[in-house]
C-alpha cells in the first residue's frame, strides 16, 4: 500500500472520528445565563477546527456536515437547524484553517481562529435572520421569542436588535471557545492525527 493511500484513509478516518466527537458534543449543549433557554451552548466546532488545522479545510467542512447529517432525526427545525449551523460552522473552520495552513505557526492559529470566530458570528445574524427564526416562528410566536429576549435586556427593540445584541456577541465567544481549546492541545494531538508521532517523537512537518 502505497503512502499516497495510507494517507487518503488516514484522512478519512481521522474526519470520520472527529464527526463523530462533534456529534457527541453537539448533543451535550446546554443553556446559559443570559441568553433566551431556546439558545443553547455546545463545543461541537472544536474538533471540526482541530480537524480543519490538521487535515485542511476540507476535513473541517466534512465534520460539521457529519455531526448535522446525524443530528438529523431528532432535529426540532426541520433540519433548518442543521442547516444553519452547518453554515455557521464552516464560515468558522474555514478561513481558521486557510489561515493556518498558509504559515502554520501558533500566532497564524490565533489569527486564523479569531478571523473564523468573527465571520461565524458575523454571518450568525444573519442566518439566524433569514433562516432560523422564520421557522421558529412557526412554533413559537415572534413576540414570544422578542419578549424571551426582552425578560434578560428591556432595551431590545425587535429581532433584529435582538441578534445583534444577543446572538452576535454568543457566537463569537462560542467559537472563541472552540479556538481556546484548540490553541492550547494542538501541538500535542496534532502527530497523532497526522500520524507523524513516532517513538516519544514527531517528525517535522
């Protein structure tokens, strides 16, 4: 077996395993203080950015398809959800991980992280605008998510003033967390996703 095809599988196995930790994690979010309790918090982008450091992009966008693509059956939006943080995931692991990998140094990681965290959060208003919430509102009346919002601020005045002040801000520390975590046990884990962890050593990439 040629290394071109050891690397291939390795490749699909290791986005493989970390869809499915993404998975895991996605299902073990949950509410915190000062947001609406329909908003919950979840670290399901972390391997999806570790993935995107170690394998490029295209494994970090495979990662967040997985864990939504499984997340599927016991969606409550009609896959909306998913969709939406599908889109919000990717707008984060991508341009972290191009980042990095044009210079793979720790200070082109934070870069990369803090760029992705901001165009997640970015776009989060309006994913959430044009997409989420059109179909909440099928479920839960508008003025009952605006009036949600205004229990924890007064000083919201509609959905949009909502988002920007709440959701933007949620987002951005979400991935900020994801980035944190990811900065902090890279080195480490990298060899052994990139199978370049070698007798107590790693090979140089």
């Amino acid at each position: 077996m040629n290394n071109e095809r050891v690397s291939h599988i390795r490749w699909l196995t290791i986005t493989a395993m970390m869809g499915a930790m993404a998975t895991v994690l996605m299902m073990l979010d949950f509410s915190v203080p000062l947001m609406p309790s329909f908003i919950k918090f979840d670290l399901s982008e972390l391997p999806a950015l570790i993935s995107s450091f170690a394998l490029g992009p295209l494994s970090g966008v495979c990662v967040c398809l997985i864990k939504n693509l499984l997340n599927l059956p016991s969606s409550g939006t009609g896959g909306v959800g998913e969709l939406s943080n599908f889109i919000l995931g990717c707008a984060f692991v991508v341009p972290a991980g191009i980042i990095y990998q044009q210079n793979k140094t720790r200070k082109r990681a934070i870069i990369g992280c803090i760029a992705g965290a901001v165009s997640m959060a970015v776009l989060s208003v309006f994913s959430n605008y044009f997409i989420v919430y059109p179909v909440y509102t099928k479920i839960m009346p508008l003025d009952a998510i605006i009036g949600a919002y205004k229990e924890i601020n007064p000083n919201v005045n509609g959905l949009l003033s909502c988002l920007l002040m709440f959701n933007l801000p949620f987002t951005f520390i979400k991935g900020a967390c994801s980035a944190v975590i990811t900065v902090a046990v890279y080195k480490y884990i990298s060899p052994v996703i990139k199978g370049t962890y070698k007798s107590g050593k790693t090979v140089k990439e």
